[in-house]
C-alpha cells in the first residue's frame, strides 16, 4: 500500500515530462529551430480607427490636437477648487501634491545646480499646451481623463493666472492656450546628443 502513492506521483511526472517535450517551444517552432517565433499569436486583435482616435488625445506646443472648447480663469477657479484643490492646495501652493504654482526664482534657470527650487507650472513647463495636456490625460488623480475640454481649458487657465502668466480676465481654447508665452519657454533646447554615458 505504502507504494501507491509513489506509483502515482511518478505516472504524474511521466505525463509532464512527455508534456514539456511535446511543447518545447513557442507557438510555431521546430524542433531544429526551438527558438523561432510565429509571425503572429492569434492573440487579440488590430485596432479599429476609432479606437486608435479615442487615445490619439496629444496636444503639440503649437497646439496641435487641441480640441475645441475654452476655458475661462472664473470657470476655472471653480474646476480648480472641486477638482484639484484636496491634492495641490486651494492656491497650489499648499500641497500635499505637486505644488503647481509659484514663479521664484524669477532670474536665471538654476535647477540643473541647485535642487532646492520647487519646479513648477510658472517657473519651469516650458509649454501652456503641456498644462492642458498633462490634465486632460491624468487628472484628477482619483478620475483621469473626467473631465471635459471646457473644464480643462478652465483649469488651465487657472493655473496660469495663479502663477501671474495670463490676466484675471484671459479665456484659453484651441488658439490662446499655445500662444501663451511661459516664462522658462526658451530655457528648453532639443536634446540632440548622440553619444556618452547618458545614452543608451
């Protein structure tokens, strides 16, 4: 009796084992080839354009992509204070988030030597449409991509006042937003090294 467990134990490896050989490989390969790969999986399926147009949302430093809509600073301040304030703070300042406003240091560019300066909307995005970008895709944190182009528009341009960019009485949509002049606009060049350690 004590060897019927045994007995079992190795029918159940036999069949593994003849299993594992059997399988040896992907989907496709040879046994003189074990590593080829299929041309496809069978797995899933293309994308339809309307699908690929649901997640094609970028918006360009020139604007392009931006959706039709627009945004007042009013209509943003009640965005801002509903949708964003619990996490940046009600003059996003306060954290306990990014802290998205402030303008300091307001000469020079020093973050590259000295890593105490916050980096923030006013003093460091280079791009307006980077702002109505970066909301339309991830916020608010507990519901991206909620919120409508009218509201992002408006808590754009909130934040833009806040941070002494655009007048109390500025409107952005498709064509204000990427004509907005960021402070640290021109501190950004194009990264065009092709060599050294930072590369890979």
């Amino acid at each position: 009796m004590s060897g019927l467990p045994w007995l079992g134990v190795g029918l159940v490896m036999v069949v593994l084992g003849v299993s594992c050989e059997s399988s040896g490989g992907p989907p496709g390969a040879t046994a003189g080839d074990p590593g080829a790969r299929p041309a496809t999986f069978n797995f899933g399926q293309s994308a339809t354009p309307s699908q690929i147009a649901a997640l094609d949302i970028d918006v360009g430093p020139d604007g392009a992509g931006a959706p039709p809509g627009s945004g007042s600073v009013e209509e943003g301040k009640q965005v801002y204070a509903a949708k964003c304030a619990v996490c940046h703070g009600l003059t996003g300042t306060e954290g306990p988030n990014d802290v998205l406003v402030g303008r300091d240091p307001r000469e020079g560019f020093p973050f590259g030597a000295t890593r105490g300066f916050r980096r923030t909307v006013g003093n460091y995005w280079p791009y307006a449409t980077t702002l109505f970008d970066y909301i339309n895709r991830t916020m608010p944190f507990t519901m991206p991509g909620s919120l409508t182009a009218d509201e992002v528009y408006a808590a754009a341009a909130y934040i833009l006042y806040l941070n002494e960019i655009i007048s109390e009485d500025a409107v952005m949509n498709a064509q204000t937003l990427p004509a907005v002049v960021m402070p640290a606009r021109d501190r950004f060049v194009p990264d065009n090294r092709t060599g050294g350690s930072e590369i890979r």
